[in-house]
C-alpha cells in the first residue's frame, strides 16, 4: 500500500482575515486534496507566537512545502523571513530521511507581476541550500483585487489563476516541476493597470474619509508658500 502524501501550506500574510495569500493557497491546497493527499495549513505568524516547534516539526514531516505570501518591499515579510531562518537553523547538520519539494506563490499590490522575480529567487535560493527539491514559484501582480476572495468565485477576473492553479496541481501530482505555462499564466494582468489604479485610489479615499483624514491626501507639506 502506498503512503499517503502530505502537502502543507505556511501562510506568510500578516493579515488573518481578508488575505490573498491565503485564497491562493486554499485554492492549490483544495486540489491536491482531490489527489489523495493529506493536507494541513498553518499561519506563520500565528505559529511564531504560540509553537515554533509544531511549526519545525510540520515542515519536517511534509512532502510538498507550499509557502503563499505578499511581496513586502522586494523582499518576504520579516515574520516570513524569521520562520525560513528557523527552518534552515533546525535543519542543518540534520538528515533529511524523505524526498521534500518546495514551492512559493508570491502576490504584490504592484499591477505587474515581475516585481516578484527577486523574492523568488530568494526562495529558490533557500529551497536549494536546505535540501528541498525546489519546483518553482508562481507570481502574481494585482494582489489586493482579490483581498481574501475564494477565487474560484471572482469570475473571469481570475480565469487564468485558476488555470494556472490547476496545471500546478497536476505538476505536483505528477511529481514534476511548475509548467512554464502556469508561470505565465498566473503572472497575466488580472485587470488593465488603469482600472486597477482607479479601484486602488478609491479605496485610500474611503480609508482617509474613515479615519477623517480625507484632506491630508491633499497636502503638501514639503512645499513652501
């Protein structure tokens, strides 16, 4: 009988509710489940306050690593950073007694996706330095237009997310690496740049008229009379 294969899912968002990096994760971690294998998440800054040892004990027990996360700065979100640096620290000078794979799906406010390509870069760097197989990143620009959505129900929005998600799966399944078409795929444009700026820029008007700081987005302090 064959054993069961495990996938787990660190959710490097700091938010709880209303997180893209966690609809991204749901929807690749709900298709793996469909083929059979056992599936768990956990949040890393949850994990980080109470039990940084289930968290090392976790990733040690997986076969798929699944890390979702916002691009902060070009760069992983600090809480992120620390959890990679625990994980390298419990692993060296250990035996790793099981094939491992890794893999990273990355979402920024940016429109375009290609300002995730470093961040990646950084994760594959990490995948390949403590023995895990690395299988590739997804990327993904326009982040905050999913804002904790499931997106299996966004519609034509997210039609090529869902693809690429899909593809992922089967690439998983199938023991092989991230297809380059759920690359491109996932990095398309989920809505013209102009649109996207216009939803953005509302939003920052309904937060500055909330908090009654609708007229500072008009000032400008750094000019003189």
């Amino acid at each position: 009988m064959l054993k069961e294969k495990k996938a787990l899912l660190l959710i490097g968002s700091p938010k709880i509710k209303n997180s893209t990096s966690e609809s991204l994760g749901n929807y690749l971690l709900e298709g793996l489940d469909k083929k059979g294998y056992v599936c768990e998440k956990l949040h890393i800054l949850t994990s980080l306050k109470n039990s940084t040892e289930e968290l090392l004990n976790k990733v040690n027990d997986t076969d798929i690593l699944i890390l979702s996360f916002p691009l902060y700065v070009d760069s992983l979100p600090s809480p992120v950073i620390r959890t990679l640096e625990l994980i390298a620290d419990h692993r060296r000078g250990r035996r790793v007694d099981k094939n491992q794979s890794f893999i990273s799906i990355v979402n920024c406010g940016f429109p375009e996706a290609f300002h995730n390509d470093t961040v990646l870069k950084i994760c594959k760097t990490f995948a390949e330095k403590n023995s895990f197989q690395w299988l590739g990143g997804l990327a993904m620009g326009c982040g905050g237009a999913i804002n904790g959505k499931a997106i299996e129900k966004l519609g034509g929005m997210t039609r090529n997310i869902v693809k690429a998600l899909d593809t992922t799966v089967e690439a998983i399944a199938n023991d092989r690496n991230i297809p380059s078409e759920a690359v491109t795929m996932m990095s398309s444009n989920l809505m013209p740049s102009w649109l996207y700026a216009f939803m953005g820029n509302l939003g920052w008007k309904s937060q500055a008229k909330q908090y009654n700081t609708a007229k500072k987005l008009y000032e400008k302090p750094y000019l003189k009379d």
